[in-house]
C-alpha cells in the first residue's frame, strides 16, 4: 500500500468538485511549498488538515443536498454548511 503523503492528501483537495477556487489555489500553493521543501511547517500542515475537514465526505454531501434544494448562491451554500457545524446553542449558530 502506497503511503499517503501531503502532496497525495493536497491532490485530493484540488481534485475535489465541492472545492471553491480560492481554496484550490491556497492548496496549490501548499502544494508547491511541499514539492519544493518535502515538508510543511505546522501552521501549513493545520491549514491542510482544516481544508480537508471543509471538504470530508459529510461536508460535501451537505452542500449537494443544498444546491438539490434549489440553492446555488455559494455565499448562503457556505453559510448553511457552515452552521451545521455550530453547536446548536452558541453565539455562533445564531449570528449564522
């Protein structure tokens, strides 16, 4: 089996249909930064793990189910995944 390394994780994000174009370029720009240093420094290394938790498996399947509602503006798609991910009785699910 293959090992995963950061440019396999990073190549799964760009890939990634759900991923905005901002996103794809930050993490392309990790990417270049790892191909030309073979590793990442921590607050890179954090920036990967939170671009893969914006796009899991969960997270994409949110979006689908909102954009299959009717919904297309990316800012209220973002929005609304976004608040599913607040806890139900804080600050930050009633600002969202």
């Amino acid at each position: 089996m293959a090992r995963i390394t950061y440019q396999n994780r990073l190549f799964k994000i760009i890939n990634n249909p759900y991923c905005s174009a901002r996103d794809k370029d930050f993490a392309g720009d990790l990417l270049t930064y790892y191909k030309r240093h073979r590793k990442l420094t921590a607050g890179r290394a954090r920036c990967v793990r939170e671009l893969e938790e914006r796009y899991s498996p969960e997270a994409c399947e949110a979006i689908q189910r909102l954009r299959d509602q009717g919904e297309s503006d990316p800012r209220i798609i973002s929005l609304k995944a976004l608040e599913g991910r607040c806890e139900p009785s804080s600050w930050d699910k009633g600002f969202l």
